[in-house]
C-alpha cells in the first residue's frame, strides 16, 4: 500500500507553476477580442449613427456611452474577482445601483425640463421595441469571450459569475449600440437599454452553471 506522502509526490509531480497574471491575461484575451467583433458587427449590420458628428457635442450621447461603459467596469472587475475560488462580487451590487440611480436621477431631471408633450419620444423614442434586443445581439460576443475567460477559472457561485458576466456583456453590447442608436432621451436609456443588459445577465445566470461547471 502506498504511503501517503507517495501519493501525494504522485498527484503534484506533473503541476507546473501558474504564470504571473495568468487570469488576468486570460480574461483581457477573451474580453478585447469579442468587443472588436461586436464593434465590427455593428459597422457592418447598422453603421454608426448618421449624425455622429453632430453628436460628439452632445452632453446627452456621452452620459448616455458612460451609464454603459460604467456599468461594464463594475461588472468585468466583480467577473475578475468571482473568477477566483474564493471570489466574491464585492460591491458590484451596490456600484451598480449609484450607476442606476444617477441615470435615472438624470433622467427625471430631462423630463422635469422638457415639455410634456415630448415625453413619448423621450421615453420611447422610435426604437423601443428592437433596441434591447439589438443591445443583446451586439453583447453576445462579449458574452462568450466572458465564458471562454472563466473556463480555465475556478468561480465557485457559477449561477452568480454567469448573471454579472452577462450584465458585463449586456453593458458592452449596450455601449456599442450606443454608438448606433439616435435615441437622445435619457429615460430612454435607462428603460431600453437597462432591459438589454438585464436580458444579458439573465441568460448568464440561467446558463452559467452548465458553461462554467468545472
């Protein structure tokens, strides 16, 4: 019979020491490559918006690409740490309701100052039917980027690492779309776009732990 101490030398004699940065790594190579194809997607499939130039000087299109691109931080950095067996979420959850509350407390504020016959465009515009699911096509890529990076990970709460992977994905595919979409009202945007996300993040929750059992 083996000894103990044999059996271990035996279970450990083939490990190899785990690169510096390895996670780190794995989940910047997943991520940046799948936002590049969903960003070439979008040129492809709708184009950028047809009056781009004229919204770089809008205070509302960059409010509007920050609620997203905010979003995705909080939620690729709460990715990173579920990553790790002894991950948490951290204060992504409270992170994200600052985000939200101050969209829609900037929302409020666009409604209180416009007159109310403006309040259909400004809360439906003309896309409120396709942009969720626009949002959802575009974060796919980054959704799986996500996965591939979690794969080689040891997250332990997968329903959980699924659900703020597919919010971090919902929220890029969002500020992708953003670059798209002509809606300027920010009600909009906190209603549509936030439905996007939370779309993403559901199918992450619901697949996760069958994508990242491990």
């Amino acid at each position: 019979m083996k000894r103990t101490d044999d059996i271990i030398d035996s279970l450990v004699k083939d490990l190899e020491p785990v690169p510096p940065r390895a996670l780190e790594r794995r989940l910047v190579l997943g991520v940046l490559p799948a936002l590049a194809v969903s960003l070439v997607l979008m040129l492809a499939i709708v184009g950028l918006r047809v009056d781009m130039s004229e919204a770089l000087m809008l205070p509302v299109f960059w409010i509007k690409s920050a609620y997203n691109a905010l979003l995705a931080i909080a939620a690729f950095l709460a990715v990173y740490h579920l990553a790790r067996p002894d991950g948490s979420e951290g204060r992504f959850f409270p992170a994200a309701a600052v985000i939200f509350g101050a969209m829609a407390m900037i929302a409020g504020i666009q409604l209180m100052m416009s007159p109310a016959e403006t309040y259909p465009v400004l809360i439906l515009g003309s896309s409120a039917l396709h942009c969720p699911f626009l949002i959802f096509a575009f974060a796919l890529p980054v959704f799986a980027g996500n996965i591939w990076g979690l794969r080689r990970a040891a997250p332990t709460d997968l329903r959980l690492t699924g659900l703020i992977a597919g919010i971090a994905a919902g929220a890029a595919g969002a500020w992708v779309y953003s670059w798209f979409c002509t809606e300027n009202g920010m009600p909009f945007v906190l209603i549509w776009y936030s439905l996007g996300i939370l779309l993403t993040g559901l199918v992450g929750a619901l697949t996760g732990p069958r994508l990242l059992r491990w």
